[in-house]
C-alpha cells in the first residue's frame, strides 16, 4: 500500500512540475515570434488552441477517431493550426504545398523527432531517427537493397511466405490483420537475413519483435519489471543478442550474405570505416519494424475493399486468372515483369493505399524559428504534414471517400498523393510493399475465396487504422469454377 501512495505522490509531483514547465514554455513559446530571428519577429502563431496546461488537446485526438479530430479544427481555423498533443506544441499542415515545405524544399529546416522511449526500444541508430550525413548514407545503403535488381530476386522468396500464409489460414477463421502480420514478418526476415536463418532462430526473432512491437506504443514506466514497456525493453536486448549471434556466425564462416545483413556488414564510408555492431542491429529492427504494420495495415484494407466491390474483384480476378494461365495454371512462378504489368491490380492497390492512408501524418521538429506564409512556426515546436486529409480532399479527388480504381488512370495533381512520403525521408520500402500486395492478390483470387465474419465498416487505430477486429475473415479454397465465380455472389459482410 505505502509503494503505491508513494508511486502516486510522485506522478502528482511530476505532473505538478510538468504543468509548470508546460506553463513557463508556453510563455516562451509565445514569445518566441518576438524575440527569434530578424526574419521571424513580428510574426503571428498560427490559430488554432493549445489545450489544457500538459495535456493540450491529447485526449481530443486519442479520444475519437483522429479524422474528427483534424476535419473539426482544419473547418474552423484553416489548413495551418496550432495544437498540443502528447505534451507537445504543434503546427498541423493540412496543403500539399505545405507538406512539401516540410518533407521536401526546406526539409533542412525540420527534423524527424520520435519520443526517447521509442527510440530507446528500436535503437537510437536507425536511419529514421537521424537527419543529414548518417541518414543519407544509411538510406543509401538500404534503399540499394530494397532496388529493382534485389527485388527480382526476391519474388519467389515473396511468393513462398505468401504461399505459406495463405496455408496456414486456410479453414480458419481469424483477423485479417493478424494473419497479414504473419506474413509481412515473413518477407521482413527474407529480405533482411536471406534465407540462411534457421527455422529456431527465426521463431526467436518472431516472439521477441512481438514483444517489443506490443511495448513500443505503451507508457514508459522503465523502474515497473512486469510493464509492457519493461518486457519489451528486455526482449529489445534478447534481440539484440541473438543479431549479435548472427554477425559472429557470418563473420566466422567468411561469408557475410547476399541480403540487406550482409549489405550493412560491407557497409564501408569514404574513409573506409564500417558501421558498428549495433549501428547494423539498431537499422535492421528498424527496417524490420518500418515493414511491418504498415505493409499488413493495407494488406488488409485490400481484401476488404475488394471484398466489398464484387464487381471490381471480378475485374481482378481475371486478369490474374489471365497470369495464371500463362504460369501453366500456377505451376511456373511468378516473373517480376509479371508483377510489373497487372494494370486493373496495381489501381486497386493505389486506391486503397490513397482510401486507407494508414500513415495520417508525418511528425517533424522545426530546428529554427520558420516563416511558413506569414505564420510563425516556433523553433522546437513539432510540425505534422496531414497526408490522410490531402488524400481526402475533393478538392484533389472527387467523391474521396468512394473507394474508386479508375480514379488513378489519370496521375493525380503533383504533391497530393504522399502514402509513402515525400523528400529525403520517403519510404525506401514502397517498391517490396507493392511486391507483396501484387502477390498476394495474385495467389487469393486465383486459389481462394475468403468470407468476412461480421460487420467491417468500424475501425480501429492501433496505431494505424485497419478495419475493426482487424477484419475477422475465413479462407476457402475455391477449388473449382463454380467456388470462384461465388466471389461475385456474396453479399457484403456475410456471415460464415
Ligand atoms: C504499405 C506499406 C508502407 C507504407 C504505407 C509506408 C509509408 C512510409 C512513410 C509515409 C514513410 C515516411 C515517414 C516520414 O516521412 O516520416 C516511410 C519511411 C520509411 N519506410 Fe515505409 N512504408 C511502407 C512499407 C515499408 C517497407 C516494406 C519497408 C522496408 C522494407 C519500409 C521502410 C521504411 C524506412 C526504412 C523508412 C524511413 C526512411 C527514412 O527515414 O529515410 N517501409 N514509410
């Protein structure tokens, strides 16, 4: 009893002290227009309420769904507004132009920013936590990995973990998302360690990223042993040991691997130094982790529009059954160029990665006092380009929240399609993400039919927005004609 009335004084404290500062900040943070650079004095914050002292508007933002958020402020104050969220002061950017101030022609200005806890549980090291001379040359050298030539030669890598996916969901009922997740782990560990990991060490990764990836997005409460955030900081450093097991294996056998591993552990700058152990470690959980929810978030919106638009699966489905053909009915694999050249596919993918937007907004930090059209942006205030509203506005594309394909056989208007990103950050992953969608789609429409359980149209952020229940869904085999022309038949939502 004593150890909890003390645990509770010292958050009362800490919070008093945090509200104090808050306080004494926001004062600066006023001030900051008058006395910052010549440039910026004089120059107004942008409108927009910072909240409560400490919580701002945290739980308006955490309490609903985000959009209700954003569309609620941006009506009323415009697409540049202030805010404070997670203990933080904010400038939202809802314009393309403005996002691209902040991700592309003054990214110098702004810096990614990730709370230490998180950064502490990926590795202080990855490339995403770093701006300038590290990032660029790291970026380099996963962005070779993640090219067209190692691309090619992970297809059939892509197309096993999907085969196997697909397998092992066969006959069951389960979430979507789960199942995706599965899978993007899968093509995660292919990329990165090749195919030389054994079975066991493999299972090791997979409960320890769990782990981690289930402590990532939970209150930092290092000193409490049974926390989430304390197990998945031990299961951080379990990682880091068995990564370590790994190098010594490769560096003793001579033979340092054709992957994204062994590119990291040739990995040489211009004076010749290598990266360090945990240099490599820190950005092969980062990829990892950057892979991951991401790629299964879409996934799973994928199956659920397509399921939802019988016709448009349809449509689909034969121009996959056409490839399916051409391999000799499945029995030859899939060729990149296969891959490259699915057209009705690949706007599908588009639109759901337009409709989804998975990832709402970047988070930047700016590193100077800014002048973003007349409005001041205060020297460390975080700054956060909205893709989710660009994607949604009609302004950009009719009808945005009609799930519509054909919409992208026109390119849209420059700098208002951003689902990877913009500028020296972009997604150096996009390319395999769209590997893995075209091959998933390609083996479900030709060797399956799945039946979603339940009503989908909720959602749940966590913390991307997938469909609620991550989509319940069984998988059939649809084994014969008449089994996959039933896709067109069901009704949407249908019960098992
Ligand atoms: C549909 C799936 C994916 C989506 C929507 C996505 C989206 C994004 C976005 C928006 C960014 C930029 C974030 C920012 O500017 O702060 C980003 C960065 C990044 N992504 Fe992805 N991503 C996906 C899949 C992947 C995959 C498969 C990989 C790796 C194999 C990957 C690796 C990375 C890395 C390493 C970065 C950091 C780049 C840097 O800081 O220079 N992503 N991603």
């Amino acid at each position: 009893m004593a150890f909890f009335l003390a645990v509770a004084c010292v958050y009362v404290v800490a919070l008093a002290v945090l509200v104090l500062l808050d306080a004494s900040r926001r004062r600066r943070g006023g001030a900051a227009g008058r006395s910052g650079s010549p440039q910026t004095q004089g120059l107004k914050l942008p409108p927009g309420s910072l909240g409560l002292p400490y919580l701002g508007e945290t739980l308006q933002l955490y309490s609903q769904n985000p959009n209700i958020f954003f569309a609620a402020r941006l009506k009323r104050y415009g697409e540049v507004f202030k805010t404070h969220v997670l203990g933080c002061p904010c400038v939202v950017l809802a314009s393309p132009e403005a996002a691209r101030m902040v991700l592309v022609s003054r990214a110098h200005l702004f810096r990614p920013t990730y709370p230490p806890s998180k950064e502490r549980m990926i590795g202080p090291q990855a490339l995403f936590f770093h701006q300038g001379d590290y990032h660029l040359r790291m970026r380099r050298a996963v962005q070779g990995w993640l090219g067209p030539d190692a691309l090619r030669a992970l297809v059939p890598d892509v197309e096993a973990a999907v085969a196997s996916t697909l397998r092992w969901w066969e006959g069951r009922e389960t979430s979507t998302f789960h199942t995706m997740k599965r899978l993007t782990f899968d093509v995660g560990v292919v990329t990165i360690f090749g195919r030389r990991v054994a079975e066991h060490v493999k299972e090791e990764l997979r409960r320890n990223y769990f782990i981690v990836e289930n402590g990532y997005n939970s209150f930092p409460i290092p000193v409490v042993p049974w926390t989430r955030y304390s197990q998945a900081i031990k299961a951080r450093q379990r990682l880091g040991a068995i990564l370590s097991g790994i190098l010594s294996e490769r560096r003793a056998l001579g033979d340092l691997g054709d992957d994204l591993l062994g590119t990291l552990m040739r990995y040489r700058d211009d004076g010749g130094t290598a990266l360090s152990d945990d240099q490599v470690a820190d950005n092969v959980l980062g990829v990892l982790f950057a892979a991951q929810d991401t790629t299964a978030s879409v996934l799973t919106w994928i199956l659920k529009y397509l399921h939802d638009n019988p016709k448009l699966l349809e449509a689909v489905k034969a121009e996959q059954m056409a490839v399916y053909e051409e391999n000799d009915g499945g029995r030859l694999p899939l060729t990149w160029a296969q891959t490259r050249t699915m057209p009705i596919t690949n706007l599908v993918i588009l639109e759901s990665l337009r409709l989804a937007s998975i990832i709402t907004f970047a988070f930047r930090e700016a590193v100077e006092d800014v002048d973003y059209e007349g409005f001041l942006i205060p020297k460390g205030w975080k700054v956060m380009p909205l893709f989710r509203n660009i994607h949604h506005s009609p302004e950009f594309f009719q009808d945005p929240q009609k799930f519509d394909p054909s919409r992208f056989m026109v390119a849209p208007k420059p700098g208002t399609f951003l689902p990877f990103g913009s500028g020296v950050h972009a997604c150096p992953g996009n390319d395999l993400a769209k590997l893995e969608m075209v091959v998933l789609v390609h083996r479900l429409v030709t060797n399956y039919r799945w039946q979603v359980i339940g009503s989908s149209d909720d959602v749940t952020y966590s913390p991307f927005p997938v469909p609620k229940r991550g989509l319940r869904a069984r998988l059939l085999r649809a084994t014969t004609a008449g089994a996959a022309e039933d896709y067109g038949r069901r009704a949407p939502a249908a019960a098992a």
